[in-house]
C-alpha cells in the first residue's frame, strides 16, 4: 500500500471549488467536507458541549449507531425518541422528552425522505434554547416547502459517500453563524488507500453483500472493535477531512447523471414501499436507552 501516494498524486487540485456541481447545500462554499459524516457529529457535539451544563441530546429511536456512538464520544448524553412508521417524528413525544438537561435535537430525514415536522420542531427549539441538528446523512438532493434539506437545523451532516461512489465522503453546513467552525486535518496516504482498497473490494464483490467492515478488514490483518466503528482512529478518526483523491473523484463526475438516477430510483422505492407492511419495523433503540443502535428490526 505504500507505493502509490494518492494523496500526492491529487495535491495540486486542492485549491479547486470540487464541489460546485453538487446539488445545494452541499455548492456552497461554506460547507466543509469531511471523511466521514460522524466526523463533523463529533466535532460539533464537541462544541456544543463545551461550556455548558446541558448534555443531552434527543436522538430518533431508529439509527444506523455511528451517529450516536459519535454524539457520546463527545461527552454528550443520548434520549430517544419515537418514530411512526413512515419515519416521521413522533412530535408530542419528543416534546414531551425535553428537561432543562436538554441542549439538542437530531432531526434525521431517513432514506431522504423529509421529515416533514422539521419546521415545527425547529421552532420548538428555538423558543427552547435547544440546538436543532439535522442529520442529512442520506440526503441528496432533496427540498422541504422549497428549502433545502440541510438548510433548516443550526448545521446538518451529510454522508456524501452513501450517494456518490466515493470510498469515504461526509459534510457538514453551519447554518447558525454563531457556531464556531470546527477544523479537520487531510487524512494520510494509508487512510486514504485503506478505504479506497476496501471501496473496490466492495464495488468488485469480492465480499458477499452484508459482510461487515471489521470483516473486511480483518482480511488485511486488522483487527477493529466493532463492526461499524471508528475504523480509521490509528489514522486520525473524527479529525479527517476529505481526502484530496475524493475531491478529484467529485470534480470528474457527471453529478446531474447521478442526481437523474437516484430520483428514479427514489420513485422506485417509494412505489414499492405502499406494498410493504410497516408495522413490521420496530425501533432499534429501545425508548428508555442505555444500549443502541442498527437501523431496523425486521
Ligand atoms: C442516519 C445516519 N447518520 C449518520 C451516519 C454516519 O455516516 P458516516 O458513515 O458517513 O459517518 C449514518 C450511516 O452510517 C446514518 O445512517
């Protein structure tokens, strides 16, 4: 692995608007690109946090983990609360969840379909002092009574690489001028490669579909806590930034090509989700929490 630099390699085009052909807010020249979407969840829980008595966070009941492990990472304490089953806000309960321990809400629009109470919730919040976070992690390209989706709470994350095909890919808007923008450092050539060698592993199925990331990488002789973990900490974890390689991947791709797709493929979905029996999902993380976490139950 140390024989190419990719780093190097893209050095020079660091300095480019990569990201200007990207659908809003993602454009815009304030956001900040990070190597993953938990990056900036840390960085910014991190900020939060910092001199105040207020640690909790209410977080919806259904999460992938990352999200949450990276809020506790940061000296934040999590409090779920429910989702219906067409992945909208449960509103009464948040409400009802709110103490004077409360500093933040996470609002996550699930499979980028808008959550639709955001405006409410956000107004709720300001008269509560609470800081609104809007978890875009599967968002791309999508709009809410004509405002973008990660242009409502103080600052949103994406990750960019769940919709573009990018080995690591996060991003994070401050929507709340007076947040401090936290900073990131560029990832060193072995992260870069590590997640590059595991993308094409992926992308050549040489693993079967559904093999986990500690599997991956105990094929390399590496052994990670967990199956979804922090799994580039040896290198950095939270503190990456975009690589420069993945810039130069965003710069040459036909991102409206893209954006065509996943609408159609959106539709797709949403056609063939009337067929399914919802009832069957159940929240991940049980109501009064100390454990977490995985998406659904079927
Ligand atoms: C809702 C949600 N938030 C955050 C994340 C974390 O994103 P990333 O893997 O880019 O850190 C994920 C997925 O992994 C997710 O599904």
């Amino acid at each position: 692995m140390s024989g190419l630099n990719l780093e190097l390699l893209f050095r020079e085009k660091e300095q480019f608007h990569f990201n200007a052909s990207l659908p809003a807010p993602l454009c815009f020249k304030k956001t900040i690109f990070t190597m993953y979407a938990r990056n900036a969840l840390y960085k910014m829980g991190k900020s939060l946090a910092k001199n105040e008595k207020r640690k909790v966070v209410l977080v919806p009941a259904y999460s992938c983990g990352d999200e949450i492990a990276s809020l506790v990472g940061a000296g934040l304490e999590i409090r779920p609360y429910e989702i219906t089953d067409n992945f909208q806000v449960n509103l009464s309960d948040l409400f009802a969840r709110k103490d004077k321990e409360t500093l933040a809400i996470m609002v996550t629009h699930f499979l980028s379909i808008p959550s639709v109470n955001i405006f409410e919730i956000k107004e709720f919040a300001r008269k509560n002092k609470i800081f609104l976070i809007e978890n875009c992690a599967h968002v791309f390209d999508a709009k809410l009574k004509n405002v973008h989706l990660g242009e409502i709470g103080d600052f949103s994350v994406f990750s960019i690489r769940k919709f573009l095909p990018l080995p690591h890919g996060g991003a994070l808007v401050i929507n709340n001028p007076s947040l401090e923008k936290p900073t990131f450092t560029l990832p060193p050539n072995e992260a870069v490669m590590f997640d590059f060698l595991v993308y094409l592993e992926r992308q050549l199925n040489i693993f079967s579909l559904g093999t986990t990331i500690d599997k991956i990488y105990k094929n390399f002789g590496i052994k990670i806590k967990n199956k979804h973990g922090q799994r580039l900490e040896k290198w950095g974890g939270y503190e990456l930034s975009l690589s420069n390689f993945s810039k130069n991947l965003i710069m040459r791709m036909e991102i409206k090509e893209i954006m065509k797709k996943r609408r159609e493929v959106f539709s797709f979905y949403t056609d063939f989700s009337r067929l399914l029996i919802v009832s069957d999902l159940r929240p991940s993380l049980p109501l009064s929490p100390t454990k977490l976490i995985q998406f659904f139950i079927l």
